[in-house]
C-alpha cells in the first residue's frame, strides 16, 4: 500500500461515512479516529518543512496512491516511488492506537512521567504547594 500517510489518509472516507449513524459516544470516537487517519501525513510533510495541512488537502484531492514525497517535496504515485507502507504493520498499529485510547477513555485517572528537562515548577499545577506535603 502507498506510505507516506496515504493509504490512512484516504480510509477517513468510510469512517466519515459511519459518523453519522453512530450515538453521541460512538461518534465522537469515530470523528476522533477520523481526525488521527490524517496525523500521520501531517506530520511527515513537517519534517519535511511543508505545511501538514496544505499537504492533506491536496492529497485528499488525490486518488489511488498519489501522495507527498517528503525527500523531494513534489506530489507522485508513491507505489512507484518505492515509498509504501506494509498493510499488516499499518493496520496493526492503528488496532493498538485504539485499544490504548479506549483504555484511557474508560480509565478514571492516567499517571505519567513528566517531559524530560520539565523542572518541578513546570510540572505542578495551579493551587498545589508541594511544601504543605
């Protein structure tokens, strides 16, 4: 399948076309998922310096396996650039990115660690006094 964010890209079309036969959970969920298909794609083209969302609209445009070539900025079938993505691996990460945002969905409460070169002061929050504790 052509990589670069195409093929995920392009199945925002059948989730768009679920959206509105869902329940008010259901469907913000599927708009969720809708929005993520195009994630990818944006973020390719700005590693690449181009602006992710001109990049989708004009791929979106696009059918079959034209999409942006981030080494060369140029737009071209990505099957014949050599530029594709496994159907397996694809699919089996979008499975796992929803399972994850399911469990944080039904979870009452998340811990993480902080970002790497936040000090304390950047972490805490409004109307906490780390020195009461």
């Amino acid at each position: 399948m052509p990589g670069g964010g195409v093929a995920l890209l392009h199945a925002q079309g059948p989730v768009a076309d679920l959206i509105d036969t869902l329940d008010d959970d259901e469907r913000t969920g599927a708009r969720i998922v809708h929005r993520a298909l195009e994630e990818p794609m944006r973020q390719i083209a700005a590693n690449a310096g181009a602006d992710g969302s001109i990049v989708v609209n004009n791929v979106r445009s696009q059918t079959g396996p034209t999409g942006f070539n981030a080494l060369t900025g140029e737009y071209e079938d990505l099957v014949q650039a050599g530029i594709v993505d496994p159907a397996m691996v694809t699919r089996s990460a979008l499975q796992n990115a929803a399972s994850i945002g399911s469990l944080v969905v039904t979870t009452d409460v998340v811990v993480a660690e902080p970002a790497e070169g936040l000090g304390a002061a950047a972490v805490m929050r409004a109307g906490m006094n780390m020195d009461v504790m």
